[in-house]
C-alpha cells in the first residue's frame, strides 16, 4: 500500500524527479546488499586462502568490488541528473521573472507617448529660461541701487561714547514715552 501523504506528479518533470529519486533508493538499497554480501566475500576469500586457493578468492572478492564500483557510477549519474534537473528548472523560473518583468516595462512603455514627453521637456525648459530671465532682470536691479556696504566688523564704543544722555529737556514727554517703549520692547 503506497503512502497517502505522497504528491501525485503532475508534469512530465515532476514524474521524472519522482522516478530518479525512487532508482536512487532502490539503488541505495542494492549497494548496501552488495556491501553485505562483499563483506561475506571476504570472509569466504579468508576461507579460500586458508585452503590454498588465492585465485578463486581474488576473483570473487574482483567481481563483488566491480559490481559496487558500476552501482555507486549510477548513483552519481542520478544524483547528477537530479541537479541537472534542479538547476534547469530553477532558470525556467528566473527566465519567467525576467520575461514577466519585461512585459511589465513594455505596458508601462505603451502608456507613455514619447511625443507627450518631449512636449514636457520642452514646457520645462521654456519656464527655466523664463525663471532665468527674472532672475537676471532682478539681479540689474540689485545693481543699479547704490546701497552701502554692510559692515564687517562691529563698532567699537568708547567711554566717552557710552554716557550719551538719553533724556534732554528739549524732547517731549510723548517722544520719551516712544522711546521707552521702544527700549522695553
């Protein structure tokens, strides 16, 4: 009875994987089987050259090991197969994404019109001539006003400076309360 919980291949793929993976246990099985019966070879070889018969123990224990050689060279080809398999279809599966992934741009593509872009480019280079155009006038501007120089260093005060009476009795008391608002502020 097989095993309820198995998958059931479904492509041509998934039955070959499937029938690799049951020849490399069947042939895994039929290595150990050949380690057994190699392992009771050499003791029917120790036998034999006990009983003084090299050849026919040599020969036995050739044939076993030969047959262990030929099964293990299968299980490479399957193992091999079975990357082979693996890697084909790890890029099927990127050659989908880029061919997905090329569909995508060539729909965003369609929605764009290389006239309508080339009418955007050219609105936006006419408003920065326009907006350097401004800007030049306004820099004229700023050089026909004869404003001064901003100073660099602060002034210094001397004593004699600092004692400049705020108050004189030629000021109205209005201009003095101006004043103090001004300072308090």
């Amino acid at each position: 009875m097989g095993n309820v919980f198995v998958k059931k291949p479904k492509g041509n793929v998934d039955r070959a994987i499937l029938a690799l993976k049951t020849q490399r246990r069947k042939l895994a099985k039929y290595k150990k089987k050949l380690d057994a019966a190699i392992e009771a070879e050499k003791q029917a070889a120790r036998d034999l050259i006990r009983e003084k018969k090299k050849d026919r123990a040599l020969l036995a224990l050739k044939k076993k090991k030969e047959t262990r050689r030929i099964v293990e060279a299968w299980l490479v080809n399957v193992e091999q197969q079975l990357a082979d398999i693996e890697l084909a279809s790890k890029q099927k599966a990127v050659f989908e994404s880029l061919k997905a992934g090329n569909d995508a741009m060539k729909a965003i593509q369609s929605e764009i019109n290389i006239e309508v872009v080339q009418k955007l480019m050219d609105e936006t280079a006419e408003a920065k001539a326009y907006q350097d155009e401004i800007h030049a006038i306004l820099g004229e501007i700023d050089e026909k006003l004869d404003l001064p120089d901003v100073p660099t260093k602060a002034p210094v005060i001397s004593d004699a400076d600092a004692e400049v009476p705020i108050k004189t009795k030629v000021m109205e008391e209005g201009t003095i309360r101006s004043l103090n608002n001004i300072v308090n502020a």
